[in-house]
C-alpha cells in the first residue's frame, strides 16, 4: 500500500526486507559483467555492509525520483520512501499534501532547489519576501540561488516577535509582484520569534499571485506548526514545504522532504536536481519509520508535547528564583526563552560567559542571546542578530522540546543551568562587597584630610 505499518516491524525483518531489495541491484547478480564507468563496486566490504549493498543510488541523470533500469532493488527503496514519508506527512496534520520526495540535502540547499525551479517560471523575478528570522542557512539558500533578499523586520506583540503583514503587502507593490520570486516563510523558530502568519501570507501570495515557499524546517513533530501549513494552503497559496529529515526523525544529518500541494510542481523541482544521489537519507528514514511504525511516531510526538508543557513550568520556576522572567510566546509550540536581564546589567560578557559555562557542562542546544549583537551575512547586516530584531528588549536564553527530548534531558538541563547562574549570582555579590568596602575606605580616607 506504500503507507507507513502501524506497528513498527523489528530490526531482523527490516534486515531481511531490505538484502530482498539489494539482491534486485545489478551490482549483486551472480556473474554480473559490468563494462561502464557506473557499476556499484565498492572495494570495502564494510562500506558494501554500511549501505546494505544497495550502492547504485537514487534517480538517474536526469530525475532524482526516476527508475534506474539496473537498480531495481534502490528505485524500489526510492519509490517506498517517498510514499510513507508522505503518509506521515499526512498524519502529521497535512492531510491534502499530494506529492513529496526525499532529497539528498539538507534544508537550506533543498530551499535552494526550489527556489532556482521557480526561476524557469519566473524570469523577471530577482527579489525574494523574506520575514527576518536569524538562522543563516535560510538566508543563504536565496543568495545560493542568486537572488536578492529583501528582509521585512518582525513587529513585537508582547514578547512575540511577529509577521508584518503591512510591511509584507507593502514591498509587494513597491517592487511589483512581477519582480518578486516568491514569498519564503519561516514555522519552527527560536523563541521568542513565533511561527509566520501564514494564513496571512498564503492569501495574500493568492491576490498577487506569487509563489509561496515555507521552511519548515523541524516543524513535522509539531501540529500546530503542520496545521499552519493545512490552512494556508486551504485558504491561500503555499508552492511547497520543505522539512529536515535529522531534526523530524532522528537520524543523520544529510537529508530532507520537499513536499507540496500540486504534484507537477514537485516533480519539477526533483527533475532539477542534476545526477543521482546517495541514497543514504532515503535509506535512514525509511528504517526508522518501518522500525517506529505510525503508533510509534504518534507516541514520539505525543511526549514532545509533553515534556515542552513540563519544560516550560520547570523553567518559569527557576526563572523566578533568580529574578528572570519565562518570556511569553505561546505561539511557539517547540522553543521557550528565559530572559537574562539580571545577568546583562550585571557584566557585558556575563551572558556569552553563561553559554559557553553551560556548553562546557555538557548542556547543547541551548542559545544564548546578547543584546545589541551585529553580524554581516553575505555582505547583509544584522543588528541584533540571533534575536531576529534590531534591538530586542532583553538578552535571554533559549531551550526547546524537540522530538526525542526526555524527562532526565530537562531535569539535567534546569540543574546545570540553576548552578552557573548560582555562580553568577555568587560573584556579583562578592564583587559589590568589595566596591563597598573600597567605598568605605575611600569616604574614611576623605574624613581624615
């Protein structure tokens, strides 16, 4: 049926169905003679093992996703992946999504594959509608492709950093919609930045009729994220979504999903990409989605939400027994942020300082976020970058709940994070001690001239 099983089968069967596979590749007939510069020889046995002898790869020259006549086993491999991928897609919260397939690459090179097929459609277009978020893959993706970013800074509501619809529409008819490449949009993002308005966006891309591409970068494990995408394309336009492989279903690094609502125009998209292509990414997520099966992926999503609504109780508490403050973004269904104002006025180093002290404790993935920090991208300068503002009110810290976290990762990570600002606390306390005692020495010095 080429959905994904509903139990996960295990690991010997996964085992066997795929050596069934791998013996349909030419490379493994026995008495094979190969003539071609292209024949599946691997000289190490435990490269062959690694790969399950499936050596030929997806796609052929011309067509990431077309049959290779010689690898029937990998086409077969290729053709599967595409089709369950799409079916968890789907159970995800995009349901109408008709067409996906895995490419070899991660996110911001996957952006940049559909941005360059939009380009064929559009040959005057060289802008592209860029709502700031201070990630640097996805900015780069639209110089890759040689186009011009035009940035639209986020309005604050609150502690929410949100869309600028106003400033959006604006640009539009200030460049002219026959000159913007599309409009390309951000779900999952670093609190205190909350998920694009993409209702918004998608109708407003439908009324001047330009492409709409959203990166979508981790937000399969989060519905609210996957219903964004559901609506937007109900009631507007979005051309495609594309999501990370490692950040969705943990595994490698290397691949991703480009997936979309009108099945020519994926086609097109994987017709771009030139040659073949490993087919390592395809063979990881395929794995793990046989190994998880449907209730398997449900039950990972279901604790995800879990251990974020336990996260961010956890965290407000230690925020405020140390005078901080859990930032509100409840629009934000993956990443919370912890303000560290105490910490900025105290010293200008100290909140780089609490990053690198937590990153040496062994806590990762946790981002610390000065004020006022200024970094140029491919000659573009950001103020305030990571913040994804100019000058956001306060530095903070940020924690997410993503897909795999657990209950012992958020204790350990409250733990370490209590203890360095403890240390903080400590010093600046002994530092003030010693500016009064000086003080004093100073005003005693003062009475007895």
């Amino acid at each position: 049926k080429g959905k994904c099983p509903e139990d996960g089968w295990d690991e010997s069967t996964i085992e066997l169905f795929l050596h069934e596979l791998a013996i349909m590749d030419s490379n493994n007939f026995l008495g094979n003679c190969g003539v071609g510069e292209r024949e599946g020889r691997v000289v190490s046995g435990l490269v062959a093992r690694r790969h399950y002898r499936l050596i030929h790869g997806i796609g052929r020259s011309g067509d990431i996703s077309a049959v290779q006549p010689k690898a029937a086993g990998s086409s077969l491999l290729n053709k599967l992946t595409n089709s369950v991928v799409l079916d968890v897609i789907k159970l995800a919260g995009v349901r109408t999504v008709t067409s996906c397939f895995v490419v070899p690459m991660a996110t911001g090179m996957s952006l940049t594959l559909c941005f360059l097929t939009l380009r064929h459609k559009r040959p005057r277009a060289k802008y592209i509608i860029w709502p700031r978020i201070d990630q640097k893959s996805c900015f780069k993706s639209m110089i890759t492709a040689g186009f011009e970013p035009v940035v639209i800074e986020n309005v604050l509501e609150g502690d929410e950093l949100r869309t600028d619809l106003e400033a959006v529409e604006a640009k539009i008819k200030a460049l002219g919609p026959e000159n913007i490449l599309c409009v390309h949009s951000t779900t999952s993002c670093f609190a205190p930045r909350v998920p694009d308005r993409l209702e918004e966006l998608a109708v407003i891309c439908a009324n001047y009729d330009i492409p709409h591409i959203v990166n979508n970068a981790y937000g399969v494990q989060s519905s609210k994220c996957m219903h964004l995408i559901q609506q937007g394309a109900r009631v507007g336009r979005i051309d495609a979504f594309v999501q990370s492989l490692d950040k969705n279903f943990m595994v490698p690094v290397g691949g991703a999903i480009i997936a979309g609502f009108n099945e020519s125009f994926i086609q097109e998209i994987s017709k771009m990409y030139p040659g073949r292509a490993s087919a390592s990414p395809s063979l990881d997520v395929l794995i793990t989605l046989l190994s998880l099966g449907t209730s398997g992926y449900k039950k990972l999503l279901k604790e995800r939400k879990e251990m974020l609504t336990y996260l961010s109780s956890e965290l407000k508490k230690l925020a405020d027994n140390h005078n901080e403050r859990l930032l509100d973004t409840p629009h934000n269904p993956i990443s919370l942020a912890m303000s560290l104002k105490n910490l900025d006025e105290t010293n200008d180093a100290a909140v780089t300082q609490l990053g690198s002290m937590l990153f040496t404790r062994q806590v990762s993935g946790a981002r610390v976020v000065p004020c006022g920090s200024v970094q140029t991208v491919n000659n573009y300068t950001f103020k305030g970058f990571m913040s994804h503002a100019n000058d956001y009110p306060c530095a903070y810290l940020n924690a997410a709940s993503a897909i795999g976290i657990t209950k012992q990762d958020v204790d350990v990570f409250l733990k370490r994070l209590d203890k360095c600002l403890k240390t903080f606390r400590k010093e600046a306390k002994q530092e003030k001690g010693i500016n009064e005692i000086s003080d004093a020495n100073t005003a005693t010095e003062q009475l007895e001239d």
